[in-house]
C-alpha cells in the first residue's frame, strides 16, 4: 500500500439534516484530499449547501464574508443558516487511524 493512502469512513448523523447528506461528506473530503486538512479540522470546517428548490444557497455563519459576496456576485442568493450538515469522520493513514465528531452535533456519543 503506498504511503500516501488513505481510508475514510463517514456519517451523517442526523435526519434533521437529511437535505445536505452529500454536500457535507464531499466538503469534509475535499477539504482532507484537497486542503490537506486534519480530520478535526475538515469535520468543522464552515460549509455550503445548495438544493435548487428554493433557490438559495445556504452558508453557515462562519463561512468568510468575502466568500458569501463572491457567491452573491456569481448570481447565488445566499441565505446564512447555524447547520448546514453534521459529519462524523475517520481516517486511516499509513496505519495511523484519527477521527472527529462534528461540533455542529449537539448530542454526544454515550459512554457505556
């Protein structure tokens, strides 16, 4: 296996949230593949999501405001929501395994 490969296992947790299950994965593996995020770090990375009807693109609060004004400048009538997905994440590196929860996610796992 070569060095740099990599496993990746994800979830979308929440049925609130059943709208954005590909957008939030994508972006959460863009952000490792592309970014080079850690995993931590892509989970809570701000996110986008799109869903053609209604006509708007959603962007959670934290996404730069630069960033909103070029989507609205590209013609996106961009309205800011608190969640735009929730992941959970694990990655498998060279034998290494590291994973996060999103802190979107209010509930947290039980610890029984």
């Amino acid at each position: 296996m070569p060095d740099t490969f990599s496993t990746f296992s994800f979830s979308t947790p929440s049925p609130d949230t059943f709208s954005s299950l590909t957008p939030s994965p994508l972006q959460t593996i863009l952000n490792l593949i592309d970014f080079q995020m850690p995993v931590k770090e892509a989970v809570a990375s701000p996110r986008i999501h799109h869903q053609w009807m209604p006509d708007n693109l959603i962007a959670e609060a934290d996404i730069p405001a630069e960033a909103k004004r070029s989507l609205e400048r590209r013609g996106h009538n961009v309205r800011e929501r608190g969640v735009a997905g929730v992941v959970q994440a694990i990655r498998v590196k060279q034998g290494k395994t590291s994973g996060a929860v999103d802190p979107r996610k209010e509930e947290r796992a039980r610890t029984e």
